[in-house]
C-alpha cells in the first residue's frame, strides 16, 4: 500500500471554533472522529480520559487548554494551568509545557489570547521540528530492510506530528529504507493494536501486531535489527520512564542483542530527576485492567495493579535518540 493519506493532526488549535481541536484516540481503529474543547475542564478531562495521549501530544493540548481561560483573564489562567497540571504526573512534557504558558502569561503585556496563541503554537511547531530532526538521526542507526518492534504507540498521533519512534520509521523509508514492523498490543489500552497499527497501516508499512508475551519467541525465531520505544521522563542518568511493558523488553532485548532505542525530544528530558526513582509513575483505575477485551472481567475479588508506566535502567539503552543527536552510555545531557 502507498501512502495517499495527508499527515496526521491529532492535536489543533481550532480558529473558527476558538477550540482545541483533538483527534479521539479512544475511538480508534473503529472510528476516526474529532472533538472540540471548548473549556480548560474539557481539556483536562480529555487529557485524563486519553483522548489524546502520548508525552508531547499531552504537552500540546495542555498549552492549547490554557488559551482556552485567556478570555477569563489572568487569574483564571492561572487556575487553569493547575487544573492541567493535575492530569497526568509521569510525562515531563506536561509541565514543561505548561511551565512555557506560565512564563509566557508573566511578561505577556498585550492580549492574552494573542500571546498564549503564540506560545501553544510554538511548542506545537517546535515539536513537529524537533520530531524531524530526531528521525533523521534515528533513520541512519537502521540498516536497509530493517526489521523493528515497537512498543505503546510514539507515533504522530501521539505528538505534534511524525513521532519518535516512529518518527525515526518515518524518516528511514523517506530515506529509502524499507522496514518492517512489528507492534506489541501494549495492555491494558492497546495503543499498539489500535493506534500503532492503524498508524503505521495507514501510512503503508508493513506492520504485524503481537501481544507483549510473544516479544520473546519472536526475538528467538526473527532476528530483530532494533527495538524502537519512545519515552515519557528522563532522568539526568538516562533512566527512562516509557508505558508499561518497555522495561520488560528492553531485558528480552539484551538477551537476544538486539539493541533497543529510545526515541524522545528534549522536552521529555527531566535534568532535575537523578535517576528513575524520581519519576512519579501514574497508576490508573483498576477497572482499565479488569475489563477484558472480550467484555469479560478478572473476578471482582481479585486484586489488580494498574501501573501505566514503567522505568528501563539506563544500562538497556543502547542509544537515546534526540533532536540534539544520538546520546549513550555514560550519558552526559547537560
Ligand atoms: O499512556 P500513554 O498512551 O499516554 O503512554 C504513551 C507512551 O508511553 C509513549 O510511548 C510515550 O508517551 C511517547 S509518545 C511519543
């Protein structure tokens, strides 16, 4: 299949509407439908509920939450960029954004609306930016005819546009490499059945879905040329906080030599967090993991645990992909 489809915009600042304008994540693969935020609240929840989701996605629809209270004036802009700020405490580009809208509310002088307009669509354009130029140093580490899996989805949907790790898919075939991917389903949500899938099918590669338990037999019987993840916080020592499942593959990795990547702008990079043990690691409801796909459930008087995040230690790192360039062991950020 070729690629006829126009680049994915699942996050937007709607002028008509004077709305955030977000592709409904929840809905995919059945459904491609947008919704309109019209207040700070709907933002939030949509960034809750995973509307939209993925690190820099999530960073981007808070910024356009918080134009969403400009109207209101300055106070109510503060009191948004709390409400934002109380949505989901694992990816850093959340507060990095919103720290930007804060500094920028500080010395705006003019119109709110028009400086934080401003600021939003910066942090939206430098991450398309950022995301280019992460795939073109991330598009040279893969041989011709690679052979990839990848985990959650870090893909366009999931930031400004183009992706991380598949980003860096993106700009190897635009530089003639052909790939082949494989996707873990990524439970309990399925970004990699639904979104990564849908994604990478929409754009013509070739994609195959496993669940995360098959990682290992796959990496026994095909030789896998890269694991490709993106990442939700870096700490200053490299470790890297990614969805559930990444640590667990970046173990298998090793033990096959297959080398594992993490793909990340900087804005995903925490300097003040040491080490993983910094990183606040959200835990979701219980029920996301007691409904099954099939709409059966783990019996109610079983205990689940939910952790939507884990932490790869530095060490499984072969290389941490930035728009700034390619970093490894022993990793020097500063
Ligand atoms: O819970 P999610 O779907 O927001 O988690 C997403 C991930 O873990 C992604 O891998 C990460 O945010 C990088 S997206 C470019």
């Amino acid at each position: 299949m070729t690629n006829t489809n126009a680049p994915l915009s699942a996050v937007s600042w709607d002028e008509g509407e004077r709305a955030l304008r977000l592709l409904d994540q929840r809905a995919l693969p059945a459904e491609e439908r947008f919704i309109l935020c019209h207040t700070v609240e709907e933002a939030a929840q949509s960034i809750e509920d995973m509307t939209v989701r993925g690190a820099p996605a999530i960073g981007i629809a808070a910024a356009y939450g918080v134009v969403l209270a400009a109207d209101a004036g300055r106070e109510a802009v503060r009191s948004a960029l709390d409400r934002l700020a109380r949505t989901r405490p694992t990816a850093v580009n959340l507060f990095a954004a919103l720290g930007r809208m804060r500094r920028r509310l500080d010395i705006a002088d003019g119109p709110l609306l028009v400086a934080l307009l401003e600021e939003a669509r910066s942090i939206h354009r430098e991450d398309v930016e950022g995301n280019r130029r992460l795939g073109a140093f991330g598009a040279k580490l893969l041989p011709d005819k690679a052979v990839v899996l990848t985990h959650c989805n870090a893909g366009a949907i999931a930031t400004g546009g183009h992706g991380t790790a598949l980003g860096v898919l993106r700009s190897a075939r635009e530089a003639g490499k052909s790939i082949k991917v494989y996707a873990d389903e990524t439970r309990p949500l399925f970004q990699g059945a639904r979104l990564t899938a849908w994604e990478l099918n929409r754009d013509g590669f070739d994609v195959t879905v496993i669940a995360e338990g098959m990682a290992g037999a796959l990496m026994r019987r095909t030789k896998i040329d890269a694991v490709i993840v993106g990442a939700d916080r870096i700490a200053r020592n490299g470790d890297t906080a990614n969805k559930i499942g990444t640590y667990g593959l970046s173990v298998l990795a090793a033990a096959h030599g297959a080398p594992f990547y993490v793909a990340a702008p900087w804005s995903t990079f925490d300097l003040s967090a040491a080490s993983g043990v910094d990183i606040p690691i959200e835990e979701r409801s219980e029920e996301e993991m007691r409904l099954l796909p099939d709409g059966r459930r783990v019996p109610d008087d079983v205990r689940v645990w939910n952790p939507a995040f884990d932490v790869t230690p530095a060490e499984n790192i072969a290389a941490i992909i930035t728009e700034r360039g390619v970093f490894r062991l022993p990793y020097d950020f500063a």
